[in-house]
C-alpha cells in the first residue's frame, strides 16, 4: 500500500484538498479511490462528510471559479464541474466532477457498507492518506478480480447496479460472484422501475467502454437487456441469406464488434499491432489520413453528457433491428429484408424517446440508421461513387455521413466474416475513403457548393411564382455545379429555362 497514496497525487487533486477546511472529517471515497489502486486515471472525485456538504461544494466552486450545481437537497449532494482547460487540469481530456454528500447513514462505515459493490466501498481521510478505510474487504476483492455487491439488499434498492454491475465486469476485467449474480437476477424485473434517464446514462456508461458486444451478451443472458432494448433482443434467430455469415443478432454483435476495431485502428494514438489482420490494415493505410479528422468529429458530442461514441455504437445494435419486421422469404428460398432500413430508423427513434435522449441525438440515430447501407452500394460497382452521387450522400446525411461511414466498414466486416472478398472490402474501403475526403477536404466545392444564385434570381429573371419548383430548379443547378456542367450565374439561368422548357413540354405532351 505504500505506492497508493502517490498514485492520487496531481496539482488540481492537491489543490482541492488544500482548500477543503482543515479538522474536519472529510473522505475520498468511491471510485476515485478503486481507480487509484488500480492505477487507473478517474474524472469523477467523490467526498463524503459528517455535515455541510453543500456549503463545502459551495465554497470549493468559488475559490477555483468552477460551477456548482445542488444535486439533491434531501440527501445533501452538491457537485463542483472543472473544465478540462484550467490549467491544473490539462492532462485531462474532459471536465472532472467532484462530488460532495452527506454520510448515506449514522456514520462513515454505515455510508460506505450502504454503496454497490466492495471495490466502490473504500474510503481515504484526505488529511490522512497513509490509512485506507475498508469496512467490506473491497482492496481484496479489485485484488482477486472479484465483483460482489455490498448487501443482499443492493439491487433491490437500485436496480440500475445491475446494468453497473456488468459494466464493471467487463471494463475491469472482474468475476461477478455467484451470490451477487443471484441477487441480480432476484432483481431484475424491478429495472422498469427505474426512470429513463438513470437508465440511458448507465447504458451509454456501457456502450462507450471497451468490448460493450460483451456487455450485450451478459446483460442478454441476464435477461436484462429485453428490459432496455427490447428491439434488439427480438433479434435472435432471425436467419439470413448468403453472404451473411451470422442470424441477425449475432450479426449486430459482430458489427459493433468490429466498430470498436475499427475505432481503435484509427485512432490518433495508433497501435500497429490493432491493425494485425489484412482487413484492418487496409483501413489503416487508406483512412489513417483521417485520424485526427475523426477525432474531432467524434469529440464533438451532441450532448454535453453523452459522448458521441455511444451514439454510433447505439446505431450499430439498431442498424438492423428492421429485419424482424422486413423479412420474406421468395420462392427459392432466397431471404429478403426490403426496407428494413427504414423500419429500422422509426425502432431507433422510438427507442431513442423511450431513452429521453435529446432531439439531435435521435435525428442522428435515425439518420445513421436509415442510410447505412448507401455507402456499400456507392461502391459495389467497379467504378468510384461519383461527384453527384457523393453530393447527394452528404445532402441527404450532413454529419451523420461520417458515422454511416464507420458503421459500413464494420457492417460489411460482419456481414462476410472469414469469408470476405478483398477485392469487393478494397473497393468499399476506397469507396468510404473518397466519402470522407470529400467532406474533410472538397466540402466547398462538392458538399457545400458556394451558390451560383437563389430563390429570387429565380423569380425576377424568369418570372417564376414560389413554389416546390423553385427547390427543385436550385437543387438541379447545384448538382450540375458538383459535376462541373455549370460554372456561373448565367449557365445556371441557362439550365433553369432547359428545366422548365422540358417541364412544360411534358405536361403539354
């Protein structure tokens, strides 16, 4: 233990703790206190005092001139968020909040026997960090690789341990202990109990940590996960037609599978060694130019509580759930899913306002999911998807083309499996390569074409009434700019009197 209290050492935690009051019993708890013994880096502080919690928070907040935000009243909790540009906080990439509440109890050791699991039950007195608090042998179990929970009464008064539970499992590399998987399943069927939001958050928790196709499978097998996306647990068994390898669930399995490595293999800390197989190299050399491009993108969150990762990650399991309803089956036995994509796009949605996820994140979910096959069919052909077919993509999808994009690389990697062809993953790969360089690199001239002219040039020159044709006259000029039939305002008024000259003759006709 004598390494432990060096492995919380940082300026901003040391600075916290200098302007906490001195004599006064004030506890580091929690997860802060797990992830330093495991040497792990932690964005979340939580504090536990006798009394005073808010008025704590509250003073904290206004000697660094950070934000304060009263969590919950009855309970004492308050929390304190440090923006990630202070300058005692630059070697994290994200905010840190700290957390302060009252003992849950008579006393510290009631507060920490009262939490989830033992490894979240330790405590350090930030005046003394020599003595570690540990009333429920939670250093023993993170030791042993042991999950349990802290009571038999642990899921039942919090349903959504459950879902943390398997979080846990999975991104700390634990075994759930057979009386606390027991308990779990006791209480599994008070979940809907439990408020959207609470539930969403835990989800998306599980979606952006590592191996979440893991995570679906233990909560699958908990029968838990019909609790929270019903849609996809209807999956099951839903068989496919060559070149699907997989049923339709173990195909969605596979697919944010391979979006994980796919993510990995184009992040902007590259390891070659994640980019091992044929498959994966090819992405890297082709795409690698855009690491830092994605980057961006996927740090540009929709909700300021929600990284995007999860978002595409929560579109994978949808991609397909359309097929259930889609599916046929013709007279040679061939399957069909026509439209499942559309279906599919509506499950989404719902599911999206089941989850209270905000408007920009279901337009998003819906718009990945109802265009994810259109970047496989831009490459099918030998031929590289065009200037206007490119054009149309991006006008149909804006941002949410590049999430398609990722969902398409790993969709096909799970659609073919051992059995892809390289020739036909070459071409989609190019294929998805000249998408993104179009967006990143030739969005003025191909995405977002400057206008050549508008709606009232429209209707002072050729004397035309407002009205659907006028949209549809602008959007046939700014194709023909994408392709370089048109250059400037006269071509495009050109083009319009053609349009309407045809227009007019076909309705005489």
């Amino acid at each position: 233990m004598d390494e432990f209290p060096a492995s919380l050492r940082h300026p901003l935690l040391e600075r916290i703790i200098g302007l906490l009051p001195s004599g006064f019993p004030i506890y580091l708890v929690g997860g802060a206190v797990r992830d330093a013994l495991l040497k792990r880096q932690s964005y979340d502080l939580d504090f536990v005092t006798p009394s005073d919690s808010m008025k704590i928070a509250r003073k904290l907040a206004d000697d660094l001139g950070a934000a304060y935000f009263p969590l919950d009243s009855k309970r004492k909790v308050a929390r304190v968020v440090i923006k990630a540009k202070d300058e005692l906080s630059i070697h994290w990439s994200q905010p840190m909040r700290v957390d302060f509440s009252a003992f849950q109890g008579a006393d510290l050791i009631s507060d920490l026997q009262g939490r989830d699991f033992t490894i979240n039950a330790m405590a350090l007195e930030i005046h003394d960090m020599e003595k570690l608090v540990d009333p429920t042998g939670g250093a023993a179990d993170l030791i042993s690789k042991r999950l349990q929970a802290c009571s038999k009464s642990s899921f039942l008064d919090d349903p959504v341990r459950i879902l943390r539970a398997v979080r846990f499992s999975v991104d700390l590399d634990l075994k759930i202990q057979a009386g606390t998987l027991r308990l779990m399943r006791e209480a599994k069927l008070h979940i809907p109990e439990v408020s959207p939001e609470r539930l969403r958050d835990e989800l998306f928790r599980i979606l952006i940590i590592s191996h979440p196709a893991t995570s679906m499978r233990i909560l699958d097998k908990l029968e838990v996960l019909e609790y929270i996306l019903p849609e996809v647990c209807a999956l099951k068994d839903v068989q496919q037609s060559h070149p699907h390898v997989m049923d339709v669930w173990g195909h969605t399995l596979d697919t944010i599978n391979r979006l994980e490595s796919l993510l990995n293999v184009l992040s902007t800390e590259h390891n070659p060694d994640k980019a091992s197989n044929l498959s994966l190299g090819t992405v890297a050399v082709k795409l690698g130019r855009y690491r830092q491009q994605l980057a961006d993108h996927l740090n540009n969150a929709l909700n300021p509580d929600r990284p995007h990762r999860g978002i595409i990650f929560l579109a994978g399991l949808y991609h397909d759930a359309g097929k259930l309803n889609a599916r046929t089956v013709d007279d040679q036995g061939s399957i069909k899913f026509i439209g499942h994509d559309q279906i599919g796009s509506k499950l989404v949605e719902k599911r999206g306002q089941a989850l209270k996820l905000s408007n920009l994140e279901i337009e998003r979910l819906v718009s990945i999911v109802n265009h994810h096959m259109r970047p496989s069919l831009l490459s099918h052909p030998v031929e590289s998807p065009s200037r206007k077919s490119i054009y149309r993509f991006f006008k149909d999808t804006g941002a949410a083309g590049v999430d398609i994009c990722l969902l398409s690389l790993a969709d096909m990697l799970a659609t073919y499996g051992p059995t892809l062809p390289q020739d036909r993953w070459a071409r989609h790969v190019e294929g998805v390569g000249k998408l993104l360089g179009t967006w990143w690199e030739d969005d003025e001239e191909t995405v977002f074409p400057p206008p050549l002219i508008n709606g009232n040039d429209l209707i002072e020159d050729l004397k035309l009434s407002t009205g659907p044709m006028i949209g549809y006259l602008l959007e046939s000029i700014r194709e023909a700019q994408v392709v370089g039939d048109i250059q400037d305002r006269q071509e495009a008024l050109n083009l319009a009197r053609v349009i309407l000259e045809k227009n007019l003759n076909t309705k005489t006709g």
